[in-house]
C-alpha cells in the first residue's frame, strides 16, 4: 500500500471511529478543524492564518509554514488568508540573517484562526531575537492574552520558548530545538520526542526544518488530505517524523 493510499485510509478509518463512537489514534487532533465560522453559504468561513514577526527571526523558520499554509490555498475550496503580523506592526523587521521583511498587517489574534510562532536567536544572549523578546516581555504577555476559543496557537523551533514565557506550554505536550528542550521542560512543558506535537489548540514543532511538518500537519487537520497530498507534490517533499497526537 503507497503512502497516499495510507493516508486516505488512516482517515477514513478516523472519521469511522468518529462516527461511532470509538476513539482511534487520530481523532483527537482534528477535534479544531472546521470550527471557523459558516459563510452563509454552506461553506466553511476562511482559514485565517497570522505569521509572528519579530527582530531576529528565523528566516527558515517562518518562511516554510507562511509558503505551505499559503499554497495550501490551491488545494482546497477553503479561502485560506495567510499575513504576516507583528505586535508594534505594521512595520519592518530584520531576520536573523539579515533578510528584511514588512508586516503589513496590525496584531490582531483576535481575527485569527492559526496564529503561528516561529524562532530564531535563542542561542544569543543580546538583541535579536527570542531572548530579548522574553526579557522585553511584550510579546510573551501578547500572546497569553490571545487565547481563546477557537484558536489554535502553533509554535515551532525556539518560537516555543515565546509560548513558554507566555505560560502557554506550563503542563502540556510540547517540543522544542533539542538545544532548548532542558530549558521548555524546567518551564514546566511536558516533552514528547516528536517532530510535531498536537494538543489540541497548541501545536509545537522542533527543529528549523520541522516547520515545513508542522505548517503540512495542520493543513491536512483543517483542510483534509487531499489538500496535504497536493501539496507534498508540488513540494516535492513528504512530511517526515513522528506526530503526537493528544
């Protein structure tokens, strides 16, 4: 049996066990999809999707979810709205590598459906990056604040540690860099050797890498497998790694 096949049986089998009534492996991470609000028209209301820049990010880090989450648009009838957003936005930040990027769009959580958290800078001690944005505190406090029903929080690499500060990781399965896992489980995160983790409305990643899983995992939750399948194609990439599911 190829991959595809797996997967489109995988998840027939989890929608049967839905339906009746038994819980299967997968079941409890699609628990979110399809919460978005109705169109009116029978359609499902667009996949909102906010990228968090800060001064130091990650080039890698939040390129690979912000090009998936915005291809998987091609693969679905779902409008899927991907922006990049920044809590002093809209404004210009420089990445870790100098590359320099422009959320065009204010810190709006609140019209959100995926705000996504990448990293980048933790291993410095001095600005830029996640340690100063921790020391600095107002990114952290913004992101506690933005919980809410129907929000999934993803963060991925050392964006964990943002989610960390924030308490949002405090007795829960999460991931990090494996550089900064020690520090996630002091703060209280419970550690899954996983690629990506999924606890419902917080979904964490490892590695700089693990974003292209992370951004292909929460596509085929919210959007279905078809839609990941197509986008493995055109990537020419096959997620890769171990999935935690609560």
């Amino acid at each position: 049996m190829n991959r595809r096949t797996l997967l489109r049986t995988a998840t027939a089998l989890g929608a049967a066990g839905l339906a009746s009534g038994v819980p299967t492996a997968t079941a409890g991470a699609s628990t979110t999809a399809g919460t978005a609000a109705s169109s009116g028209s029978g359609r499902p209301g667009p996949l909102r999707v906010q990228v968090v820049l800060f001064e130091g990010v990650e080039e890698l880090d939040l390129a690979a979810p912000y090009e998936v989450l915005s291809a998987s648009d091609h693969f679905t009838e779902r409008d899927v709205r991907v922006r990049y957003v920044a809590l002093d936005g809209p404004r210009t930040v420089t990445a870790a590598f100098g590359t320099r990027l422009r959320a065009e769009h204010r810190w709006a959580p609140e019209e959100a459906d995926l705000l996504v958290v990448p990293g980048g800078g933790y291993a410095r001690r001095d600005d830029p990056g996640v340690r100063a944005e921790i020391r600095r505190g107002a990114l952290p406090q913004a992101l506690a604040a933005a919980r809410r029903p129907g929000l999934t929080i993803a963060g991925l690499c050392t964006g964990v540690m943002l989610l960390s500060a924030a308490g949002l990781t405090r007795g829960r399965p999460c991931t990090t860099h494996h550089r900064a896992q020690a520090d996630l489980v002091e703060q209280g995160g419970v550690l899954k050797k996983a690629r990506v983790v999924d606890d419902g409305d917080l979904v964490t990643a490892g590695g700089v890498t693990s974003g292209l899983d992370l951004a292909l995992w929460l596509v085929r939750r919210e959007l279905g497998v078809d839609a990941v399948l197509g986008l493995e194609t055109m990537l020419e990439y096959e997620a890769r790694g171990t999935v935690w599911t609560a």
